[in-house]
C-alpha cells in the first residue's frame, strides 16, 4: 500500500528573542470558551453609572481619521466603506483608508514605528506585540458611554457573547472584537452520503470510522497514486493544532504573566493523534494546498481555516449540489465538537488626542450592521458582533458552508488576546509536529519542553 507521507517533520527552532517593550500595551486578557445557542434574538445591554462623553460637534468637522488596514485583495472595496463613511457620517468626520497590503507587512510596520494611523484593524495578537510603537487609547469609558457607547453593538445570546465586552469592566481594554478566524474541519458530504455515511461526525469515534471507509474506498478502487488517502488530510497549521488541543478539553491561564495549558488535553490528543496517523486515518499530502485534494476524493476531510473558505469555493462549488460539501467542528468524545478561533481586532491610537473622538465614532460607525455585512464580504471571517447567520443571512445563504460548523452546542475557545500570543501560537504548533514523528513514551518530554518554552516568553505589561 502506498501512503502519502513525507519526511516527518522538521523540528521548528523556537528561540525567539523578543525586544523590551517599549510603548504601553494592554495588560493580557484570557478569555473564557463559550457553547453558543442557535440563532439568538438581539438584545441590547445597557451600561450604569457612566457619564456622557462631551461631543463638540464643530471641533468634529472636517477632522481627518487615518484608517491602517491588512487586506489587498479587497482594497477596492474598503476604500468604498470609506468614501461612504465620509459622504454619510453626520459629524463630517473625514477618513483616509491606508492598507498594509498583508498582515505581515502590517506588522512590520508596527515594529518600526511606521504606522501613524488613528485607528489599526489587524490580527490581536500582532496589535499587542510588545515590540509595537503605538500606545492605544482605553475604550472602557467610550464602550460604556449611554449616548455614544458600542455595547450594543454586540448581540446578547450569540455565540461569540462571552469575548464580547461587558458593561464596566475593572480592566483597561484597548481593543475590540470584529471578527473571528476559525479552526474547522472541511467535510465533504456529498462524497460520505455516497459512502453510505449519512451523518456528520461530530464525535470522535463517528469521525475516525468515517475516515477509515474513505481509506478504504482508496485502497479499493482502480487508482493506484490514491492507496492510503481517503481519510482526514493533515495542515499541522497553527490553527489546527489549537483545534486539537481545544477538542480534547485545552484551556489556556496565566500565571505569574506565563501562559499555562493543560497536561491532560495535551497528553490525550498526542496520543489520539498519533494513534490515528499511524492506522491512516489521517494523512500528510505533497501539494502545499488541500482545495485539489478534497475535488478528486483523496481526503474526506481536511483540516482548514475559515480564512480559506474562499480558496475551496473556486474548487469545488457548493452550489453543485445541495449538499456537496461543509465545515465541521473539530470532533469530541462528547459528539458536541469544538472550534477554536482567533480574533481580529480594531484599536485606537491615543497619541493624537484631537482626533480620538473622531476615530471612535468611525470604530462605532464600523460595528453597525450594515458595516459588518460588507466586513463579511471583503474578508470572509465571522462578524463578532453576532450569530454569523443573523448578521449576514444573505453571505450565510449563498454560502452554505460558512457557517455551516457552528452548531448547536459547540464549543468555543478563543485563543489568549495576550502580548506573547504571536509567538506562544508558534510553540503550541511546534509541540504538536513533533507528535508524529515520536512514540507515545517521549510525549511528556514533548510537554516538558512545551511549557519551559513558554515560561521564556512570559507576557509582558508595560
């Protein structure tokens, strides 16, 4: 039998030296994991005892708002966001769209001290790096505000509801939630119901049996280049190796400003992963990019990130079948499933203190429905404001598979908004290539070394 499997692994080096902080950050903020509700009704949360900003509608007149951003490919369409904000806005509040054209070379910038935007959407954790040379203004009195807040720009009930902001919070908070990147499984439904599979798998017993029948429809038929394919085709991405650790009951804590993560969810998925690597239930592919692999059936499944939705739409069109394909969550023991997710965030540059209410109203103006809709259509990611179907029914609608993963009962875990996140995301991938190369015996060696690594690259507060 033939298997596509490369050369196993090459181990990430991770000594990462990270410069002293140099400008305020926010203080790390872990958050909790959330089990959604299928599509809630709106609510609108109503904060207390919180004074009025004073608004100078005069001094807001013709104030410039300089707007960074990371896309490219859908820069045409921000800067129509833009020229509408400027034509619709009531203060006459102008703002000027400057796109990095990638999130790393937004990065970049930020680390150089070449970005003077007044307000910065991007990755959280590339905005908390401590490397950054911008201080952020904190949000808490302008979320909170009864006249011009935002709280009510979250929709209570949504699956995204406890990373939301909460009405008076003790802790600063420098940025907002805007949308969400996901760790799923990409599942092909039309190809399983022709397996005679009639049910997504969800837990993890349904979900390895499901892959062992499309190994071995491989091994079976009159492809030779297909023999140990069929199953579930391996990323090893930073996002996947979240998922697994998330599924199997991973939680993230600091102590002492060192992010901590849990033994036993580590140690099971190592073993459960391995286990399933070595029986072909899963896979490793020599093309960099699964969208081909999942057209011509060698994968039943593969793991993926929300992001790329788009990349396997140009692929295979859902709209072939009703039914052709989907995301999934990643399985669990308990059948529920999980998804990890990481966020996108907005902040607000305090150094130029004439324009930080100008630049509030555009980040409020920016968390309205409407806006979110056309934030859906230019990145694809899950709106934070709400259940991704109720704020974007038509994306979701002609999209099948988008929000297809959040089902009911699932469980969420948001990775740390935290200054050490950028490079701990890395050290949790690392330790998870290692698994598939190595014997169960030498995993908590794997584990030991996990959590030295992250003791080197604490958090850091300013």
């Amino acid at each position: 039998m033939k298997k596509f499997k490369p050369l196993l692994l090459l181990l990430l080096g991770m000594l990462v030296v990270i410069n002293a902080c140099q400008a305020t950050i926010p203080s790390p903020t872990v958050f909790p994991t959330r089990t959604p509700t299928p599509l809630p009704p709106e609510a609108t949360p109503v904060p207390t005892n919180v004074p009025t900003l004073v608004v100078d509608l005069q001094a807001l007149q013709g104030k410039e708002v300089r707007v960074a951003y990371p896309w490219i490919m859908d820069q045409n369409r921000f800067t129509q966001m833009i020229d509408d904000f400027n034509q619709t806005n009531a203060w006459g509040i102008q703002a000027v769209a400057e796109s990095f054209g990638s999130d790393d070379s937004m990065f970049e910038a930020l680390k150089q001290g070449g970005l003077d935007a007044d307000v910065l959407i991007g990755k959280t954790y590339d905005l908390l790096n401590p490397q950054n040379q911008i201080v952020f203004l904190d949000l808490n009195a302008y979320i909170n505000d009864p006249t011009w807040g935002a709280l009510n720009a979250y929709r209570q009930g949504s699956p995204f509801e406890a990373f939301a902001p909460k009405v008076n919070e003790s802790e600063p908070r420098y940025l907002l939630p805007l949308a969400y990147d996901a760790g799923l499984i990409y599942y092909r439904t039309e190809w399983a119901k022709e397996l005679g599979l009639e049910s997504v798998p969800l837990a993890w017993d349904d979900f390895v049996s499901q892959m062992q029948v499309g190994l071995r429809s491989n091994l079976t038929d009159n492809v030779y280049l297909n023999n140990g394919t069929g199953g579930l085709l391996l990323s090893k991405s930073v996002l996947s190796a979240q998922g697994w650790y998330a599924a199997f009951g991973g939680t993230y804590s600091l102590e002492n400003q060192v992010l901590n993560l849990d033994d036993t969810a580590l140690d099971a998925s190592f073993r459960t992963l391995k286990q399933a690597f070595g029986d072909d239930t899963s896979w490793v592919g020599l093309d960099p990019t699964p969208y081909q692999y999942f057209v011509d059936k060698y994968a039943l499944a593969y793991e993926g990130t929300l992001s790329e939705l788009n990349q396997q739409t140009y692929y295979l069109s859902e709209k072939k079948t009703a039914l052709n394909w989907e995301t999934i969550p990643y399985p669990t023991i308990d059948g529920k499933g999980s998804i990890a997710l990481e966020s996108i965030s907005v902040a607000i540059n305090a150094a130029d203190a004439e324009a930080v209410l100008a630049s509030w109203f555009f980040v409020r103006w920016l968390l309205q429905p409407t806006q979110q809709v056309r934030l859906v259509d230019l990145n694809g990611l899950w709106p934070a404001t709400g259940h991704p179907a109720l704020v974007a029914a038509d994306y979701a609608a002609f999209h099948p598979a988008w929000s297809s993963a959040l089902k009911e009962g699932v469980r969420l875990t948001l990775a740390p908004e935290s200054a050490s996140w950028g490079i701990n995301r890395y050290v949790l991938q690392d330790a998870y290539l290692r698994v598939y190369g190595l014997e169960p015996e030498y995993f908590s060696s794997i584990i030991d070394v996990l959590k030295k690594t992250l003791a080197d690259y604490p958090a850091r507060r300013p």
